[in-house]
C-alpha cells in the first residue's frame, strides 16, 4: 500500500495538479459553471413539465383519470402553462450553445487577463458567421435551423470559443492594435484598441465559412460532429472510460485536490453532447433515450452525498461506529451530505490522506457507476436520463427526478446507496480501532 501511494504521490499527484491549471480546461470548467443558473432552471422546468403538466407525465396521467382535473385544470396547463415551459426551453436548453461559446470565451480571455467582454462577443458572432443563412435549399432566407445550436454543436462551439478568443488574445499581445491617445475615455479606447483583432478573427471566419458552406458544401459543424464529437461520444458511451475518469476523480480527492473539478471539464466535453441527445429524444421526438451513460449518471449511482458516496459513509458511521469523534462529525455532516455538500467529512474525519477510509472512498463510485451502467444498458431494467437535475438534488430524488420519473431507476439508486453503505461498514469497523 505504501509503495502504491509514494508512487501516486510521485508520479501521478504532479500531473493532475498540472491538469487542474491547464488553461484550457480552467475555461471550460468556468464556462460551464457559469451558464449554471440557465442549465439548472432550465432542467427544473423540463422535470415539472415531465413529471406532472403533461396528459401523460408522471403524476398527469393519474390525475387526467379525475374529470374535474382533466376538464378544468389539465386545459389551462395545456393553453398556458405548457406553451411558457416549452419557451423556457427553447430560450434555455435548446439553444444553449450560444451562451457556452461566449462563457468559455470570456474565461479564457478572463484568464489571460484580456478583454474578457469583447473576446466572448467576438466569439458568438464567429459561431454565426459560420452558420448557413437559410436552414435548406427550400427554405427561406434568414432562417436557421436549430440544429445548429442543439447536440450535434457542442465540440464546433467549444472549439470556435478557444480559436477566436487565442487569435484574438495573440494580436492583443503583439500590439497589433489601434493605440488611442491617453485623453480618450479608457472604454473607447478599449473598443478603438479591438477593432483590428476583431476584424481579422472575423475575416479569418468568414473565409472558413466560405471553406466549408461554398467549396465543400458542408458546414464546419458537420465536419466537427464526423471527426470529433461522434468518435468521442461513443468512446464516452464505453463504460471503461467513465470508470477511469471516476477513478482517478477518487484518486485526487485522496491527495486533497477536488477531483471532480479537476475532472469535470472532461466529463462535461464528452457527455454534454449524450445528455443532449438523449433530452431531444424524448422531449422533441417522443422516443427512447439513445445513450445509456450521461454526465450525470456518476452522481445518481455513485456519488451519494457527494464524491466517494459519503453519505453512504455517514449513515455507516451512525450504524457501527463506537468512536465519538466520528459521530458527532456524522451528526454535523448528515444535513450538508443530503445536498450532495460533503467537505465536512472529506477533510474533518479526514478522508484525505486517510489509508482505511481512502479505499472505499475510491473504489465505491467506480463499482457503483458499473451497476448503475449495467442495468442501464445491459440489463434494461432502469429507465434512462434525459435530464440534469440541480446537483444539490438530494440521492434517490435526483434519480428519479433525471429519468423522468422511472420507478426502477430510482430502486437502483436506493440498492446502490445500499451497497455503499455495506462496502463502508467493515472500514468504519476497522476505524473503531484506530487511535
């Protein structure tokens, strides 16, 4: 055991510290976090209108079955009520990637200490500049198809954010800008100092956009979404791959560092595009959710009050435990842990740095995402996610708000909290002994 942490702590610990300041994935984790407010309302609309305003929701299509219900109030949900939801949507969720190219934008050019504004302004309109004018040869002028914005342009958005804020922020640092006279206001001055790298991040899309709309008559999306986005998003279907980022999210943890951060602008990057296809399958298309793995899927089955299922911890100190220290922290923790908040047991009992309790830490989540996976898509028995609930959602009620209401889904994320709280048990024991 020791020589397995002297080497983590040596050869791999220097990495994931250099990983967790690369400036690429510091934008893209700020970036998704700050379109959290949208993404969050937006899903809690999604899971009311799935769960109860709908005739055939969850709860609705009980309801229906009372005629004064089904005559008076289901009317005004579907004249009112339904048509504001799907408004919510469209504005939110739907058309999402726009406000992602300018967050991730604006962070990177935060990051470089540059004009964070103009750079995320500069970048959704090199997003547009690349989109075709009319949705098809049929269709009239001026209109776009929203595909454009839905989960096939997720990589196309991510990528055109990093390229128009990099050439943007190079000319800045070379100079090649218009100087103003130290009298002029310093927010004219800024505009003025911009105009050239604006142009030239403009021009340079304009002349890709020509590259792919007129010579391959094709767009820089489709490419994107060929190339990229589907090769990625099947290997991120592969359940080995979510059990190493999981892993290695434990595994940083142990060291102190906030995995799931650290890991987290990967699992956005590979998932968005599968939770997003799965959303427009069921929600648009009225049929099955196509990918069994989602972003979300580690917290609905592994992460039970958060990272290495602490909750699980919690409820097995309460159980076994004979140590008073571990209790009380048990009792401090319990309300914090319900809301997936967990820091008071990872860094009081410690967790860090702590070879007895470390190990289920670290191995709980990837067995539990591999059950979760397993009667997902091998076995169908738990119904598929579509939607993201608000992190702080507590265990179990995530996971049945996430699947639309699925019974069954929501069973096996109580099993699986279950089994955590079994696997914790002979290491709380085995703590008891401890000084």
């Amino acid at each position: 055991m020791g020589l397995i942490m002297k080497w983590l702590e040596d050869k791999f610990l220097p990495i994931a510290v250099k990983l967790s300041n690369l400036r690429y994935l510091v934008a893209l984790r700020d970036g998704f976090i700050a379109i959290m407010p949208i993404s969050m309302f937006g899903a809690l609309n999604i899971m009311v209108k799935e769960i109860l305003l709908t005739p055939t929701s969850l709860f609705g299509a009980s309801l229906n079955k009372w005629s004064f219900y089904a005559e008076n109030i289901q009317p005004f949900f579907d004249s009112v009520l339904l048509p504001i939801s799907n408004q919510i949507w469209w504005g939110s969720l739907a058309l999402g990637i726009v406000f992602t190219v300018f967050t991730i934008s604006y962070k990177l050019a935060e990051f470089d200490k540059q004009d964070s504004l103009t750079a995320g302004v500069l970048a959704v309109v090199s997003y547009f500049m690349l989109l075709p004018q009319q949705a098809g040869p049929d269709a009239a002028w001026g209109t776009v198809s929203w595909t454009s914005f839905n989960s096939e342009a997720i990589f196309t958005g991510i990528i055109v954010a990093i390229v128009s804020t990099e050439v943007f922020m190079f000319m800045n640092r070379k100079g090649w800008v218009i100087k103003m006279p130290e009298q002029v206001p310093p927010a004219v001055s800024r505009a003025f100092s911009a105009v050239i790298p604006a142009g030239v991040v403009m021009f340079m899309f304009g002349i890709f956009s020509y590259l792919t709309l007129t010579v391959l008559g094709t767009t820089l999306k489709d490419i994107i979404n060929t190339s990229i986005q589907i090769p990625l998003t099947s290997l991120g279907q592969s359940p080995f791959t979510l059990i190493l980022i999981t892993l290695i999210a434990q595994v940083l943890w142990f060291f102190g560092l906030h995995g799931s951060l650290i890991v987290g602008p990967v699992l956005d990057t590979m998932y968005s595009a599968s939770l997003s296809q799965n959303a427009e399958a069921v929600l648009v298309h009225g049929v099955q959710a196509p990918n069994a793995i989602t972003r979300n899927i580690i917290d609905l089955y592994g992460m039970a009050g958060g990272s290495g299922a602490t909750l699980a911890l919690i409820i097995a100190i309460f159980i076994v435990s004979k140590r008073a220290d571990y209790r009380e922290l048990a009792k401090l923790s319990l309300m914090p842990g319900v809301f997936q908040i967990n820091e008071p047991v990872i860094y009081g009992l410690p967790i860090v740095l702590n070879p007895v309790l470390a190990i289920p830490f670290i191995i709980i989540p990837p067995i539990m995402v591999t059950i979760g996976w397993f009667f997902t898509a091998v076995i169908p028995f738990a119904g598929r996610v579509y939607i993201a609930p608000p992190w702080v959602v507590p265990p179990i009620l995530n996971t049945f708000l996430a699947t639309g209401g699925s019974l069954s889904a929501t069973f096996l994320s109580i099993c699986t909290l279950a089994l955590s709280v079994v696997i914790y048990i002979p290491f709380v024991n085995l703590a008891n002994k401890m000084d």
